[in-house]
C-alpha cells in the first residue's frame, strides 16, 4: 500500500479494503451486487460477527499502531468485524470471500450514514480522502469488477452443469505395489511370494436433503487378494485389501440425521462401527490414507458386527463428552433360521468418549458381540492369531460363540507436529454348546510425526501385540507372543495425491516361536477427487 493510504486512514488491510471501495456508493453498489450473489460470500459473513466497541477484540491493545483507527472506525461506522472467538487477527491476510464481506458491511453502513445526513460521523474530509483513494486505486478497482464477473460467470456455468442440487460425488482410487518376504510361511512350509499390483477404487454419493442429514451411497470395486494364503498368518493382511474381481457394486448405503442432541445413523448395508464412531487413531485409521496394514487402523473392537444392517446414535457429537450407542446385525436381510435383525449374528456397542483437552482425547468401550457358524465365527476381526484349531479368531472352532469385549483408547497430540495414540483390549468369550470359555488380549502404541521432511509430510510408527488366546478352559492357549511393528512415511504430493511406502514386520507370527519372521513392504498411491 502506499504511504498515501496509510497516513489517510491508518488502518489494517482489512478495514482499508472495505473503507476506500466504500467511497462512492454507485461504484461499490455495482461490485456488491455482483460479489453478494457468490454464495460464498453468505458464509464468510455467518463466520464473522460485528463488534461495537475495539475492546471487544481479546488480540487488540490500545498499544497497537492501529488501536486509534480501529477505535474510531468502530465507533463511527460500525463496520469492523471480528471472529466468532472474540479476536481481530490484524496480521493475517484476507481471503477473497472476507474482503467481500467486509466491503458490504462498510458500504451499506456509510451510505446510510450518508442518506441519513449525519455529518458529525461522515465528514468532507472523509469522502475527499476517499474519493483520492479511489482515484489513486482505479486500476485495481476496474481489475476487482472483471475478477468479479468471470467470478460470476464460472459460478453460474457451475450451477447449470451441478450433477445435483443435492448430491455431492467424491471418489478414492489406490494403486497398491506389494511383496511378501522371509524364509517360511507361518506353520511350516517354503514361503513363496510374488510381487503383487493391484487397486480399489470408490465413489461415494453424498445426499442432503434438509442440509443438516446425509444418505450416503458407496460404490467399490478391487483386486487387492489377502496374502494370508501366502504367508500363513492373518496378521500381515493389509488394511485396504478386498477382491471383487473388480465388478462394481454397492458395499455401503445408510442415512444420518440429527435428532435432538444426538446424531442418528441407519445403515441398510456396509455397517461398520469405525466409520460411526470415533476410534482414537486420526492419523491411522483410514484404509486409504492410514495405516498399511489390518490391525495398525484401530481397535479389533470396531470390527465386531460388521458388513449388515445397524443403528448408530451418537450424543453431543463433537463435545467434550460423547455418548455412542449401536446395534448391528450382519444378516439383517436374511429372513432364514438363526439370522435376520434380532436371531442372527450381531454386536451391541456402547463408548464414552471423554476430551478432556484439545490435545487429548479417551475412550471406554464395551461390546457384546453374538456370532454362529454360518458366515463363520471371527471374534478379532482377522487381526491375530487364526490357523491353529484353537485361536484367538475362534478359540472353540467354528461353534456358536459369545463375547464380552472391553476396550481403552488414546491420543494425545502436544503439538502440531507429534501425535500419540494407542489401545488395549480385552475379549472374554464363551462357546454356545459347551462349557468352553477364552481369554484374549490385545493392544498397540502408535507414534505419528507430522511435517517430517516436508509440510503435509507423515512419518509413522506402528508397535502392539495382535490378539492373543492367553486362557480360559477347554482351550489351548498361544504358547507366545507375536509382535506387530510397522513404519510407513505418508507423502503428500498434492491435496489430492499421496504416496505411502511402509514396512510390516510380524515376529513370531501366530504367537510361535517356531515361526520365522515375515515381512511385507509395500507401496500405496491414493488418489482423491
């Protein structure tokens, strides 16, 4: 700016923004008209409050350069605004949509100032210090008018050519190298392994209808085959694996919607507890962006109950304390014997989730969980031990089951740039045809280091036990203990492009001693649109 303007008002960029394009009304009339039409505009002022007097800006002292300006602007005109948080934010820069806002408030107050003839506020001085301002900036005016109108001109273009008034399209496309390494396969045998390139690819529709409820539709189609087969063990599965043949086909439909103090979620098919509740792992849970393998993403907790219909409510989302509550059935559609909503297969689920602090988050989680052999009982998720005849996935066969399942989660962020988290989770389990009971535990520390290298940049760092059978009676217990320990670095290459290159290590998979040490490395592309 020049040395003109600020010995004339003396003020931020802001408020000289709204101020100097305020100075002759039919000029600013014609902008506001065009930039009010943007939408954008509409929500840049919901965020911005007005302020009658500068003491109410927590960042502004009366030892700023610009306290006697502000103060006058505010008292005279009334068109200073603030954030919602009570601060000003002088230093920072204008974004396209707040230098509107601010020019509409400050235009429809001066000319009311001026229609009203209240000299002792609107001065001569004021208007001849404006009108050279205008002056001075023409230039900038006229190229303001011609941003504007191609503004305009795209936003209708886009309005015309929308895919919906309702309907929002968002897609996922991964591109996953990997290769299975070490000397045996897990139980016995020569463990042969090709390098394997494969992908998935999601899109997903969103739908609002009131603005507040969403129905969600999700399409998926992949390759990714589980190296289980390979490697003997389900703990080197990897986190976004899954095979369709690539055929296209709905994997997720389910309506949210606000109810009171709580938000109500309905899935018809696709229900997972983790995308319906909070996890504790933010930087580890997605299968696209998060952790490479199965178990790193979260808790085997919220894998209970998965794939079918359920109900998810959740009370004072987003507080400081959050209730959730689910009931999921996974052959709801199924009208035969020993299935449908209430007879079949299904998990009740209920969390505390407790953030004490910004930087600190908890969770206290309990599910009951039912499952029979008709789809195959699976009380871990396919996350720990799986191929003796009495694992952790099924401690008593493939028999009815039951199972009490507790879970505490964690993360805890101290700065932008370091985040920790973990859990510990314990199963206790039944057989429905015996007297046959198991002992299960579980648990994981996981370390994420932003920024690293390059902004956006994650350096990450995954250790845990996967589920162990460590009791009960009919049962063999795992005789000792495998160790989780994964590293990946998420590079982001663009906001839409991120490049994952990672390591797993499982040590003596199974819980085995006897079983050499796996490893997989992989290399996942995830594009996002």
């Amino acid at each position: 700016m020049t040395k003109l303007f600020w010995n004339a008002l003396k003020v931020s960029p802001a408020v000289f923004a709204a101020t100097f394009l305020a100075a002759n009304s039919a000029l600013a009339g014609e902008a506001t008209e065009k930039v009010t039409s943007v939408t954008q505009l509409t929500q840049a002022s919901q965020e911005i409050g007005q302020v009658t007097s500068v003491s109410q800006f927590s960042d502004v002292q009366p030892t700023d350069w610009a306290f006697q300006a502000l103060q006058s602007l505010v008292e005279r005109y009334g068109c200073i605004a603030g954030y919602p948080n009570g601060t000003y934010r002088g230093n920072r820069a204008l974004t396209r949509y707040e230098f509107a806002a601010g020019l509409n408030a400050c235009l429809d107050r001066v000319n009311e100032l001026i229609a009203t003839a209240t000299a002792d506020l609107v001065t001569k001085e004021d208007l001849a210090t404006l009108q050279r301002l205008q002056e001075e900036f023409s230039a900038e005016l006229a190229t303001l008018r011609g941003r504007v109108d191609a503004l305009e001109a795209r936003t209708a273009e886009l309005e015309a050519n929308q895919f919906s008034t309702t309907t929002k399209l968002s897609g996922e496309a991964i591109f996953a190298l990997s290769q299975v390494f070490g000397d045996q396969r897990a139980g016995g045998g020569d463990l042969e392994s090709n390098t394997t390139f494969s992908n998935r690819v999601r899109l997903t529709l969103n739908t609002s209808f009131t603005g507040t409820d969403r129905l969600q539709t999700r399409l998926n189609s992949g390759n990714i085959v589980e190296n289980n087969d390979v490697t003997g063990t389900r703990m080197t599965r990897l986190g976004f694996d899954g095979d369709n043949g690539n055929n296209v086909e709905i994997d997720k439909v389910n309506y949210a919607f606000n109810f009171g103090p709580a938000r109500v979620k309905i899935d018809a098919t696709g229900a997972e507890l983790n995308e319906n509740v909070n996890v504790f792992n933010p930087d580890f849970s997605s299968s696209g962006t998060g952790a490479l393998s199965r178990f790193g993403r979260f808790s085997p907790i919220y894998r209970l109950g998965a794939g079918g219909a359920g109900l998810t409510l959740e009370f004072n989302p987003g507080g400081p304390l959050t209730l959730s509550a689910a009931y999921l059935a996974p052959n709801a559609n199924d009208p035969a014997d020993r299935n449908g909503i209430f007879d079949g297969a299904n998990a009740i689920f209920g969390q505390i989730a407790f953030k004490p602090s910004k930087a600190l988050n908890l969770g206290f989680t309990y599910a009951r969980a039912y499952q029979n052999n008709i789809d195959g009982v699976n009380l871990t998720g396919s996350t720990g031990s799986s191929i003796a005849a009495s694992s952790a996935r099924r401690p008593f066969g493939n028999v009815a089951s039951s199972s009490n399942n507790y879970g505490i989660q964690a993360s805890f962020q101290p700065s932008d740039k370091l985040a920790v988290g973990g859990w510990v989770g314990y199963i206790d389990a039944k057989s429905e045809v015996g007297n046959q009971d198991a002992d299960i535990w579980h648990w994981a520390a996981n370390l994420a280091v932003k920024d690293f290298g390059r902004e956006g940049n994650t350096l990450g760092l995954i250790f845990g036990q996967p589920p162990k059978l460590t009791g009960g009676s009919g049962v063999t217990r795992d005789s000792n203990t495998s160790y989780h320990l994964e590293g990946l670095y998420k590079i982001r290459l663009t906001d839409n492009i991120q490049v994952t290159p990672g390591l797993l290590v499982i040590f003596n998979p199974e819980h085995n001693d006897n079983n050499d040490t796996i490893y997989v490395g992989t290399l996942r592309t995830t594009f996002r649109f």
